[in-house]
C-alpha cells in the first residue's frame, strides 16, 4: 500500500464506529420510496453528519412534479475551495422494505444489515468520510469536492436530479462525477438506458349476450403485442463491447407485458386492454431509435387488424458511457488498485446509473461502490464495513488526483 493510501485508511478506521453509526441512523429513517415518505427527516440527519464533517450542508427543497414525495429535496455540501471541481453523487431513497424490522439496522460480524445498507446509504457515508478525510488531510490542492445527495433515485430521479440539471447546479467544466452505488468494488464505466412504453388497445363492449355486436380489444392487443416477442429476442442478442460482469446478459433486455389488463367484467367484450414494454438498453443504443422501431412494429401490427392503438412513453433515460482509456477512468483504475491491492474491473451496470446526468454534459461519470448490487432491494440486504471504508479511501484518493 502506498503511503498516502495508509494515511488516509488510518484516518478512516479511526472512525470505524462514527461511520458505523452513520449508516444506523440513516437506516433506521424509512425512507420509502414508492411512496417517497421521511424524505425531510433523512435529509436533516445528512444535514447534521455533513455539519459536522466540515462538509458546509444546505438543503435545497425542490419542486415534485409527483404531488407524492415528502419534503422533497437535495442535500448539497462541499469540501475544499476552488474552481476545479469532482462530483460526488447519491441517493438517499430506499425501495420498499420486505419487512418493517430492516428499519431495525443490525451491526454483527463487520457487516450492518438493513433497508438501504447497499442500495445506497452505505455509499453515502463512503462518499462523505472520503470528502472529509481529502480534505482534512490537505489532498484537495486548489479544487474541491462538491455532494449532492437526491431525494428519489428510485423512481427516475426527476425531482432531485432533474432540479440539478434544470437549476444550473451542475457545472459541464467538472472533472470527474463518482457515485457510491452498489458496484460491489468494480467500476462502472457505463450503464444501460431505459424506455418504458405503455401501449393502449381499444376495441368495443359488448355483452356476452350480444358478443358479436362488440370488438375484442384483448384479442387485439395479443396480435399487436406479438411482433414485440421477436424484437426483444433480436435486441437481447445484440451484444455491448462494454465490459459485462460474466454472470449479465450482455444484450438490451425488453420485457413485454410486464403489467397488463383488459376489459370491464367476465361477461363483457373488452373494450379496452394495455401492456407495458419496458427495455434496458446497451450504452450503443440509440433510445430515439428504437422508440421509433417500438412504435412502428406495433403500428403496423395493429393496422393489418384495423385496431385502434396509442404508445405513450412512461419513461425514457439515456444510456450514459465514459470509455475505459479516458484519462479520468485511467485515473479511477490507478487508485482503486492502489486502495484493493489488486486490478480494478471495469463493468457496465445492468441497471441504469445517475451518471447519466453528469454524461449528458459530457463529464466523465463513474459508479464505485461498497455493496453488492446482489443483495440490494432484497430482504437481506447489508453492507461489509471494511468495503465502506475501502470505498471511501479510493473516493478520497480520486478527489486528490483528479484535481490540481
Ligand atoms: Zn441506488
């Protein structure tokens, strides 16, 4: 280990129980979202972890365009002064607990267990201690680190990211944007997008009695629906030149008929009937394209049946790379070997990332996280503690290297 990197691992394991307690007490707000519930309450305990870090905290309340997120906002701090500047970027949202009892945090055998430990409130406190020990041990040269931390990454991220990217707040001249979350240690140079449609069938009621005055909308959506099982095989074996973890699928994914439904009662001719299609695209995909592809397959199934279709778009999140050889993912390879002791991996997450809204303003956008991305949003979910720590030396040491 280099001397720096041992440096600045003692000042953190100085702090094994302060981090430690950290995460308890995020764990422990039941911060839910679906529905997007103690948003304000998670939001003042980061408030006055980062106050005490020396991390100068502001809550920013934001707009939701949901109606449904409580005291939705983001937390911004910094670290250091300067111009030059490196992101760090996180959630601190959760996805519905299986049981009430992961509010409950458990710390046993180096690991604490609980709702968010991976999926990101662990990260979090990676991302805040690394800030705090580059800072306190005088590794940010003329550049600082600026957190921002949303309030609902888990269903698009529209309040919290979208007000960064609408507001101005991040800044296209930013060297670096790191997030904390579930990599298991790798590094994830790109992540897949997303495109969700609904699709609307309509036909006409009708009576069992009088069944053949009505039009079958649910028989009408099978045809339509149809084209869209070959298309997904097709996309699932198009295959990214990104590097995939061995046990993912290295083609998009599209999953046909997800939800679906149809019709009023048993003994009446649906009217009406839906699916969804919901596709995770390879970063060389072009979302506006398949959109058009999605689109055209299902209007032209529907018009050799004479149906009546409509495609509305539910969501729609760009696919976000940053090439292994960029001198930034270099610099992120570099340090994470310093940190591990061995070779960094660079991945492409499976599931769609935040970086995309620093990528779309051309910064060079990474995930580097402590948890397993395995356990996340299931019902066992926790975090090592010694990976924390780990991760918040390589966020530090990225901090330091990345600015001037
Ligand atoms: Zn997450």
């Amino acid at each position: 280990m280099t001397n720096r990197a041992a440096r600045v691992e003692s000042w953190l394991d100085e702090r094994a129980d302060e981090m430690a307690r950290l995460l308890e007490r995020l764990v422990a707000v039941d911060s839910e979202n679906p529905p997007g519930r103690a948003l304000g309450r998670c939001a003042r305990v980061l408030h006055e972890a980062m106050d005490g870090l020396g991390l100068s905290p502001e809550i920013i309340g934001v707009p939701d365009p949901s109606g449904r997120l409580d005291e939705p906002c983001v937390v911004r701090g910094t670290a250091g002064g300067g111009d030059p500047l490196v992101y760090f970027h996180g959630h601190f949202d959760v996805v519905p607990a299986q049981s009430r009892d992961q509010f409950t945090p458990l710390r046993r055998d180096g690991r604490i267990v609980g709702r968010g430990t991976a999926d990101m409130k662990g990260g979090i406190v990676a991302m805040l201690y690394g800030a705090a020990a580059a800072r306190e041990l005088g590794l940010l040269g003329t550049g600082r680190i600026v957190v921002h931390l949303v309030c609902d990454e888990e269903t698009g991220s529209v309040a919290g990211a979208g007000h960064l990217r609408d507001a101005g707040l991040v800044d296209p001249a930013a060297l670096a944007m790191i997030t904390a979350e579930p990599s298991g240690g790798a590094v994830w140079n790109a992540a897949r997008g997303a495109l969700s449609l609904r699709v609307e069938v309509r036909g006409r009621e009708a009576h069992v009695g009088q069944a053949d005055r009505g039009v079958n909308a649910f028989l009408r959506m099978l045809h339509v629906a149809r084209p869209l099982e070959r298309h997904a095989a097709e996309m699932a074996g198009r295959h990214t030149a990104f590097p995939m973890n061995a046990e993912d699928a290295r083609g998009s994914m599209i999953v046909v008929g997800g939800l679906s439904g149809s019709g009023a009662s048993f003994n009446v001719v649906p009217g009406s009937a839906f699916f969804t299609v919901d596709g995770r695209y390879n970063p060389e995909e072009d979302l506006g394209a398949e959109l058009g592809r999605l689109t055209r397959l299902v209007e032209d199934a529907a018009r050799e049946i004479d149906a009546e279709v409509s495609v509305r778009v539910t969501q729609s999140q760009p696919p976000a790379a940053t090439p292994r050889d960029h001198p930034a993912a270099v610099a992120l390879g570099r340090v994470v070997g310093e940190v591990h002791g061995a070779p960094a991996r660079f991945e492409t997450c499976p599931g769609i990332l935040e970086t995309r809204w620093y990528a779309q303003l051309g910064i060079p956008a990474f995930g580097h996280g402590p948890g397993l991305l395995e356990v996340s949003h299931g019902p066992g979910e926790y975090v090592d503690e010694a990976a924390v720590r780990r991760c918040a030396a390589v966020h530090a040491l990225y901090a330091a290297d990345m600015l001037p």
